[in-house]
C-alpha cells in the first residue's frame, strides 16, 4: 500500500515539502521510529479517544505516553477514554489498523497536540500503513492540521533513543 491518498492529495495540493520513506514493518510509534532511524521525539504517534462528544485524535512524540486525565481536562470531557480499535478502525478509511496520519480533518474529527511535539524541526509520522512514514517540517505540520495545543503527555520511563542498526 501506498501513502494514504488523500494525505498525498493534501500535500501535493499545498505544495508541501515531505518525503516518503519505507521501513520494515513497525507496529508502534517507537518501533517505526527505530525502524526509520529517527529519534522518538520527532515520531508523531497518534492515539483515538471517544467521548461524550464522539471521537478526537490525539498526537504525541513516541518517546513520552498519553496522560488521559490530562487529556480529560484540556478537552473538557471528563467521560474522554481511550478507544479500542475495534471501535475506531471504521473512521480510518483507507488505513491499516493502528497507522492512521495525524491530521483530523481528512477524518472529520478534532485533532489535539501535545506541547512537546514542536520540539523537533521535522515530523515523522505513519502514512496510513506500516511500512511508510512521511516526514516534513514541523511548522507545515501545524499549518495543515490545525491541532489545538495542551500539555497532556509525560515522559517514559527509560525513553532513551537507541538507533536501530542498519540492515
């Protein structure tokens, strides 16, 4: 599978620098991020919640966790959970379980960012499947998904990066 069609339309259509890179396949944001031979903090993973309000996407640095009562509190939603994909494999079309990019609107759903994204001049992030990533400037990144900003992700513990040797 190729990068998400409609995210290559949105970029081609704004013009956006980015690149495309496969990698071995990779389940989870630090594992592509090894994969791709990037540091966690430039990994952008994405994680769905639903609400009283339906569902939004959350994005972080795969090198700090989900803190959902943080999360609750920014949003407004104290009924805000994390979804299982079961749940919310549907509101992905085109997407391997787990590898949606994170911009909600291709989605129809909020999109909210954690403070410690932007730390990175570049954003790595799954193209719709588990063999790509997209990568492009953080600032283009902001400009087309219109996160809306709070603190809700902590560090992990041991998140030290480790390159991936090369195969």
């Amino acid at each position: 599978m190729a990068i998400l069609p409609k995210l290559k339309e949105l970029l081609d259509a704004r013009q956006v620098r980015h690149e495309v890179r496969a990698h071995k396949v990779a389940y989870t944001a630090t594992g592509v991020a090894a994969a791709d031979h990037v540091p966690p903090s430039e990994m952008a993973k994405v994680v769905v919640l639903r609400g009283c309000g339906g569902y939004l996407m959350a994005v972080l640095p795969a090198s700090r966790e989900l803190d959902v009562e943080r999360l609750r509190d920014a949003v407004g939603d104290p009924d805000a959970r994390l979804a299982s994909e079961d749940e919310f494999a549907h509101l992905f079309p085109g997407c391997e379980p787990g590898a949606m990019p994170p911009f909600g609107d291709l989605f129809g759903m909020p999109l909210w960012a954690d403070d410690s994204l932007g730390r990175e001049s570049e954003t790595v992030f799954n193209a719709g499947n588990h063999r790509e990533t997209v990568h492009m400037a953080y600032c283009d990144f902001v400009r087309l998904a219109h996160p809306t900003f709070a603190a809700f992700a902590r560090q992990h513990a041991g998140a030290a990066y480790r390159p991936a040797a090369a195969t």
